[in-house]
C-alpha cells in the first residue's frame, strides 16, 4: 500500500516538471511569415493582375546586378507599405524597396 504512494509520489512531480519543460518552447504561431524587404530596379516593377513582378533581390546591391525580371512574384495583398525609391545603381537605375510578408 505504501508503495503505491511513493509510486504516485514520484510519478505526479515527474509529470508536472515535463508540462513545464514543454510550456518554455516559446509562443506558437500560426504559420504566419515575419515581413520582409525586398529591393529591384524600379524599371522592372510591374504590378500584374494582384501579382508584383519585378528582378527582386535580398539587398540593393543585388538589385543593381540582377539585370533581368526573377521569377519570383510577390503578392499584391501581401505588400505591407508601397515601393519606395532608396537610391540608385551605378548606371543611374532607380532602386526601389518594398516592404511585405
């Protein structure tokens, strides 16, 4: 009999101290992406049926070297700001920012 209390006596601390391990992981999200900027050259920038094409880059020095439309396209419902010109490349090509999810 008294073994069984010493058994619960030590199950029941264990399973409390794995619940609080496992509730330090952090929050949970819902899959949801943290925003994001994106740079190209304004020449390319084309806004095209909710889609945002243009020769996206991760800085603005790539966006100056990249000198053709990528294929990735940006959704328009997923623009957080508007393009906005920062500067430009050595050629004189305006370089735009876009600041999204």
């Amino acid at each position: 009999m008294w073994l069984r209390f010493l058994v619960a006596g030590l199950v029941l601390p264990v399973s409390a101290l794995v619940l609080a391990v496992d509730d330090t992981t952090g929050p949970q999200t819902d899959g949801g992406q943290s925003p994001t900027l994106s740079f190209c050259q304004q020449r390319f920038y084309e806004e095209d049926d909710g889609r945002l094409k243009c020769n996206w880059a991760v800085n603005f020095n790539f966006a100056c070297f990249v000198s053709y439309p990528s294929n990735k396209i940006i959704q328009a419902g997923a623009k957080i700001s508007e393009p906005e010109v920062i500067g430009e490349c050595d050629n004189g090509e305006p370089v735009i920012k876009l600041h999204h999810y």
